[in-house]
C-alpha cells in the first residue's frame, strides 16, 4: 500500500532545502575541508559536464513500450498504461525530466529512487532526493528509509518505491558514488580552485620582494611597519588600485617574483581533471570537449561507439529496474518490455540513409508531394505527383553491366575507368573473401556509403559531377550480386 495518497500532498511540501538529510555522502579534500556529493557537483564544472553530458543524451532519447508477438515480430504499445506512467510522470515533470533527474542522480551518488503515487485512474512518479533515503535491509532491501518535509523519518515499503542502485563491495544495498574514485583528484582541482580565487581576488597586484641598499639606514620595526602597511595599502590590495605605478626611494629596488602558470602545469592540470573525470564514466573524450587526437572519422566512429559502449550499459539498467520494479504495476504485463529508441541515434545522416536506401530499394521511395512536404512547399493538384515514378532516380531493375551513362569516354579514359572500378571491386572483394556468403550482403549494405564515397573520389578526376552517380550504380551492381549469393547460401 503506498504511504502518500495524492500528488497534491506532495505539491504542499516546503522547498528542500529546509529538509534534513538522511543519507547525504561526502568528499574530504585538504585541508580538512569537506564537501558534499551535490556541492561538488554545483562548484566542479568537470564533473557537472561529464554527469550533464550522459544525463541529456540519455533523455533525449524516447522510451517505447513494445509487445514481443513473436521472434521476428513486435507492435509497439502507445497506449499502454507503463507508456503513460513514463511520459507523464506526475503534473510537474515531464519524461525528458524525469530521466534526466535519474541520471544525474545515479552520476553523483550512483543511487536513485522514484516514489509511486496511486491516482485514482494511474500511477505517478515522483523523484525522491538520494541524499534524503536511507536504504536498510540484509541481502535485499527491507524498507527505505525517508525524511521527509517536516524533518521525520518516515519507513516507505520496497513496493512503493523504484530503487535504482550502483554497485558497492561492501553493502548490497546502495551504490557507491563514483566520486569516491575521484576523490584526490578532485581535491587537487579545489585547492588549486582556491588558489586562483585568492590569486585573482588581489588583482593585479606586484609580486616580489623589495630590497633596500647595504648603506641605507636600518629600520626600527615600527618604520618597517609602517612601510609595509603603506606599500600594501597602495599596491597589495588590487582591486581599482590595479595598475598604479610604484615609486621607490632610498635606493630601493624591487625584484619580482610572479606566478608562472606554464611552471605550475596549471592548463595541463585541468585538463587531467577533464580526463580523469570522463574515465571515470566511460565517455569518450572527444564528446566533452578534449579534441587533441579528434579527426572526422574517428569522432563518426566514437559516435557509435557512445550508445553502444557508453550509455549502452546505463540504458540496459534503466530497462530492466522498470521492468522488474515498474512493469508489474500494470494490468496487461503478457510479453511487454521497454526498449530506449537507440535506432534514431544510430542511422547515420540523412545523405548516408538516402544512399543505403536507393542501393536497397533501386527506385525512388518518395513521390514529389511527398518530397515537396518535407520542403514545407505546397502539394502540385497532378496525379502522377501523388505516384512513384520507378526510373525518376534509376532504373526499377539493376542491369547486368554498368551503363555508359552517355558519358562516352575515349578509349585511353574507358582504360582508366574500368581500371579504377576494378581496384575498388578488388578491395572490396578482398574484404568480403574472409566472410561467410550469407554474411557479405549486410557486410555490404553497412559499409556502402563508404565504398560509394571513396569510388566516387577515385572517379572524380576522369568523370566528374558524374562520379557518384556512376559509382552509385557500380555498387548496385556488386549488391545484385551479393544478394542472389545469399539467396543461393540460403
């Protein structure tokens, strides 16, 4: 039975920040100085861009909720009450919010919980702070603990709670946060954070030493006082001080003694830190702004490599806690799972997309009030714009031999052109050979935009704007062939 009955109880509470705290960790750093998870979140842009940086590209993503019918077939659920419990979660959060909210909770204390609320016609969620939970059990979680808006501590049952948790090698119960791991390296950021604000909070002030002359009559301390007290009053201080000259007497002479960045490794530092930071949670470093080793191919690569072995793993635990925790709450359960929609992420430009899809289909897959729509133009009143015209982008049927395309090249060029289309269908060849027959056409199909584009540069010296379209229609040819191997192999 839940223990709140309505989400109007819940808009009541005061602001949290006159909540106590149950279960709020927290880092020494030097010094004896100590902050907690959330102050190291608000005052460490390091690691607030790395937690920010996993958080929204986790929500951005949507959460469909599908029905397995059999092995090659699905129907996603719209409807289904788990699908309006996530994209609605309470009257004052949104689902983007919402897993935005999980994920920089499980960032900082690799813990996070959602409180159902019954409705009268569905069930809320609601976010519960972590550093207000307490979690008490053996093995399994028994109850949880929460205080809450009046400052009591109020016992919630595992049912009345969506508990996501890290792993920790001492209690089974709660996750232990990864800024535990980063812990001395971000002591080193805050000390050094410091010593830049007290650096800077004197402005432009003159670093060094003043020296007076061997003969020069000694000062009693009071004179020497004195003089210090002028001297930083004048010039210690900064501020809208900053600037002024000094004027010495006496013989004196004044010896500077500054600051030197490059000796500190300061840059070098706060990169490290960056470094550190993204390590730590598995993103790679390119998508949060270290782009020394970046190039154009590489960043496309670990692109990919972001959903499939970064958030990979963070969107297989969501899923499955909804699932185990969630799910059951529903009255149609019977074959029903949730799945983030990776697929929009992953399908490659718009331009890689149209290519893989006219090597594939062979024929245009839009008519012209279609195309016009996506344009936001104006549909055309003619009723061969609402068909597909089969020879508007190719022929409808692959030919057997590549096409002259009217381009009719002299014999020395008709040499150098098939010699080009025999060393791409080489390489490609050479890549195929290791595969087994049936495996060649998806092998194919994946790389196909590549192998278009590099044969089209290899083509653009002898044939100019022509070279994609005629390396467009090399490729179909290879593909018919790799498909009726398959269809052979099968």
């Amino acid at each position: 039975m839940a223990t709140i009955q309505s989400v109007g109880s819940l808009q009541t509470s005061p602001r949290a920040s006159s909540w106590g705290s149950a279960g709020s960790g927290s880092l020494s750093l030097y010094a004896g100085r100590s902050l907690t998870y959330e102050l190291i979140y608000r005052t460490q842009p390091n690691v607030r861009t790395v937690i920010d940086f996993i958080a929204r590209n986790i929500a951005q993503l949507g959460l469909h909720v599908f029905r397995r019918v059999s092995n090659t077939d699905r129907v996603r659920l719209t409807d289904h009450e788990l699908a309006t419990w996530i994209e609605k979660p309470n009257p004052a959060t949104t689902r983007y919010r919402l897993i935005e909210s999980l994920l920089c909770d499980l960032g900082i204390h690799f813990n996070a919980y959602w409180l159902k609320v019954p409705a009268r016609d569905r069930l809320h969620l609601v976010r519960l702070l972590p550093e207000h939970m307490r979690v008490e059990g053996g093995l399994l979680p028994d109850r949880f603990v929460w205080t809450n808006a009046d400052g009591k501590i109020q016992e919630l049952a595992p049912t009345d709670v969506v508990y996501f948790n890290g792993f920790n090698p001492t209690n089974p119960l709660m996750g232990i946060s990864p800024l535990e791991t980063l812990r001395r390296i971000l002591a080193e950021e805050a000390a050094a954070g410091a010593y830049r604000e007290n650096y800077w909070g004197n402005a432009g002030r003159f670093e060094g030493v003043i020296e007076r002359p061997v003969n020069a009559p000694r000062w009693n301390p009071t004179q020497k006082q004195d003089w210090r007290t002028q001297w930083q009053g004048s010039f210690g201080t900064g501020g809208t001080r900053a600037g002024q000259i000094a004027i010495l007497e006496d013989g004196m002479q004044f010896k500077q003694a500054s600051f030197s960045a490059k000796d500190a490794e300061y840059l070098s530092s706060r990169k490290l830190t960056r470094e550190e930071c993204a390590a730590a949670y598995h993103v790679p470093l390119p998508m949060v702004g270290i782009l020394e080793h970046a190039t154009f191919s590489n960043i496309k690569e670990q692109h990919k490599q972001l959903y499939q072995d970064c958030l990979g793993p963070w969107l297989e635990m969501i899923v499955s806690e909804i699932e185990r925790q969630l799910l059951p709450e529903a009255r149609d359960t019977a074959n029903v799972y949730v799945e983030f929609n990776i697929a929009d992420k992953m399908k490659g430009s718009f331009e890689e997309q149209a290519a893989s899809l006219h090597a594939l289909v062979g024929r245009p897959i839009m008519t012209a009030n279609e195309g016009r729509a996506r344009l936001n133009l104006p549909r055309i009143d003619d009723p061969e714009a609402d068909q597909l015209a089969p020879q508007q982008g190719g022929p409808a049927q692959l030919p057997s031999a590549p096409e002259p395309l009217a381009l009719s090249p002299a014999p020395p060029e008709a040499d150098a052109l098939a010699a080009v289309v025999d060393r791409a269908r080489a390489r490609q060849s050479g890549r195929l050979a290791k595969l087994h027959p049936a495996e060649r056409l998806d092998v194919f199909v994946s790389h196909l935009p590549r192998w278009s584009r590099e044969l089209a540069d290899d083509l653009r010296p002898l044939l100019g704007d022509e070279a994609e379209h005629y390396a467009a229609l090399v490729n179909a040819h290879t593909l018919a062939r790799l498909k009726a191997e398959a269809d052979h192999a099968a």
